[in-house]
C-alpha cells in the first residue's frame, strides 16, 4: 500500500514506477502477483507505466487506505467486470 500523489505528473509517475519495477522484480520471479493499493487517485496511469517495465499479472488500485499489518481481499469482477469488491481486515489483538 503507498500514499502515492495527489495530480502526479508523467515524471513523478514514471520514477515511481521504475523503483517499484525494480523492487518487484525479484519477486514475480519467484511467482508472486503483485496487488498495489493508493491513497490517491493514480492507480491507472501507475499501473500502465508499471505494465511496460513488468512482464506477468498486476493489480493496481486507488481510492484504497491500508496499513501495515493489514489483510486484503479482493473478490471477482461485478457490474459485468467493472468492478471489484476490496475488503480490507485489521486485525486487533488484546493483552
């Protein structure tokens, strides 16, 4: 989950995107499928600069708050696939 930038232009989006290509790479080595939730309103244009330096499956979501520790679902497509149900779970625990 990042924050992300609110109205990013093209240089802000492709810096970030390059860092997270770099970060994500070892892992969709290793099989794993890469879910990025933002804050802010960026999610597209993230996800397509990430899809011409990634090879394999990408999720890309905005609108979307997490926190470390948090758990993530996400359900099949609704409304004849525009849309995905997200749940997101914080676990607390007591003493």
């Amino acid at each position: 989950g990042l924050r992300g930038f609110p109205a990013p232009g093209y240089a802000q989006v492709a810096a970030l995107a390059e860092g997270l290509a770099q970060g994500l790479t070892p892992q969709l080595e290793r099989g794993f499928f890469p879910l990025l939730l933002l804050e802010e309103d960026m999610g597209k244009a993230l996800g397509q600069a990430l899809s011409q330096r990634l090879s394999g499956p990408l999720l890309c979501l905005d609108g979307l708050s997490c926190a470390q520790g948090d758990y993530v679902d996400v359900g099949e497509p609704v409304a004849q696939g525009q849309a995905l149900p997200v749940v997101i779970k914080t676990l607390a625990f007591g003493k």
